[in-house]
C-alpha cells in the first residue's frame, strides 16, 4: 500500500499551542476558499471523504492533521488547512487565521513542505502571493493547479509556465519551488503531487521498510 493510502485523521487544531508535539513532518495544503484542498488530500489518498470538501466555501475553519504510515506508528502528517478571500467570513475570524497560517508556515519546525492548492483558471491571485511570503525561504512549496478539466491542453500549459515563472520570481532562487497541473475529475498530476509528497515525508512506503532508521545526515553535507 502506497503511504498516503494510509491516511486518517489525527487532530483539528484551531491555535497554535494546540499543535502535535510529536515532531512528525508535516506538508500543509493551502489555498484560496474553495480551490480545491480538500479534494485534493482525498485523491492523493484515495479516499472519498478523509478531508471534506463541499460546495460551501469556508467550510474548512481550522487546521486538520491527517497520520500518515502505519497503524501503529504514524510517520507524519497531512495538514488541510482553512482557505482564505472568502468574503463572508467575518474579518475578525479572518484575522485570526491569517495570524495562525503566518506562524504555522513561517517558523513551524517539523514542516517539509507546502502544496499551495490554485484553481489553474485564476493562476496565483494577491492573496495567494501573500500566503507565498510567508512560507520560509527554506521550506519547498510545490503549486497544484487545479481544476485543469476546465481548460484546454493549451491554456492549461500558458497557465502553469505563467505560475512556475511568477513562484521562481517571488521566492528566489534559493527557495525549491515546482508546480503541476492538477485535476481530480480526470486524475492528471495526481501521481506526481503523490510523489512529491510522499518524497517530502520520507519517502517511507508504509510496510516495505517502516522499521527502518531514517538515515543520518552526511556528517560534511550541507546543513551538518
Ligand atoms: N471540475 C473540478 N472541480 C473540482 C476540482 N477540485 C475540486 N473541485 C470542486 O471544487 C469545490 C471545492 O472543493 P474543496 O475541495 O471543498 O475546496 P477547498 O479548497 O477544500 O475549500 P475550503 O475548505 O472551503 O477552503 C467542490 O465543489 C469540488 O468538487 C477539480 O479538479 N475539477
Ligand atoms: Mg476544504
């Protein structure tokens, strides 16, 4: 069984002294309201309904950890997070999100990577760009542009040199970003996004070798 296949929900997390100690590595789904997060998570797991998705934007209010790996002993987590811009949530409760999602992302230790979730026919909106900034620089954020059946192979290709232009500009070079087209009508860049995220984790396919010690770091290599 693939690692994600064996994702369940862990915990919902509505502040950040709330967050797991468990040190496990994180990758956070962010995005827009209703751009695609929580579909998302479920076809990276092959689930239908593991994380909610709705026609309801907003629907999504807290941070929610999907464990990842096996039964007994999880190897980390999948993160859906509350989408943003949408208008009618009260600003107060904007605010406070927004004040959440900076810090977890910014400074958040055991967190490998971002999936920034974008609906391909808007490509990156201003809050998206925002939501970008504060991603530490060393964090890698892949964006999953999603929605791709709407377009043409054509418009899909525009749009996602267009975005991997503008996240190579506004992160600079030192920064490891990737994006993808994304679709869970028809399946495209469903593997990818999987290998992409299973690779940030680890790597561990859950069984195989999940007794296996994380190698140690070379001792001389960069970062030692
Ligand atoms: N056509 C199409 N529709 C999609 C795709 N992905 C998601 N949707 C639809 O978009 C709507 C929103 O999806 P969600 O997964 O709930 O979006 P979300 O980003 O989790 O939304 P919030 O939790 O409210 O922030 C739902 O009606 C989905 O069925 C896709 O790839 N193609
Ligand atoms: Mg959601």
């Amino acid at each position: 069984m693939s690692l994600l296949a064996t994702a369940r929900f862990h915990t919902t997390v509505a502040a950040l002294h709330q967050l797991p100690r468990d040190g496990l590595p994180e990758v956070a789904f962010v995005g827009r309201s209703n751009a695609g997060k929580s579909s998302a998570i479920n076809l990276l797991c092959r689930r239908r309904r593991l994380a909610f998705s709705s026609r309801t934007p907003g629907r999504t209010q807290a941070l929610n950890f999907f464990h990842v790996g096996p039964a007994d002993r999880p190897v980390g987590e999948l993160v859906d997070t509350p989408g943003y811009g949408f208008a009618a949530v009260p600003h107060a409760t904007r605010e406070a999100w927004q004040a959440l999602a900076g810090r977890y992302l910014g400074s958040r230790v055991p967190l490998v990577g971002v999936v920034l979730v974008a609906d391909v026919r808007r490509r990156l909106t201003d809050l998206d760009r925002r939501l970008v900034a504060f991603v530490a620089p060393g964090t890698p954020l892949v964006a999953a542009l999603t929605k791709a059946d709407k377009l043409n192979r054509q418009q899909g290709r525009e749009a996602l040199a267009a975005v991997l232009a503008e996240l190579a500009a506004l992160r600079g070079p030192g920064s490891p970003s990737h994006a993808l087209l994304f679709s869970v009508l028809d399946g495209t860049g469903r593997d990818e996004l999987a290998g992409v995220v299973e690779n940030w984790l680890g790597g561990l396919a859950a069984g195989a070798d999940a007794d296996a010690e994380k190698k140690p770091r070379q001792p001389d290599g960069p970062g030692a």
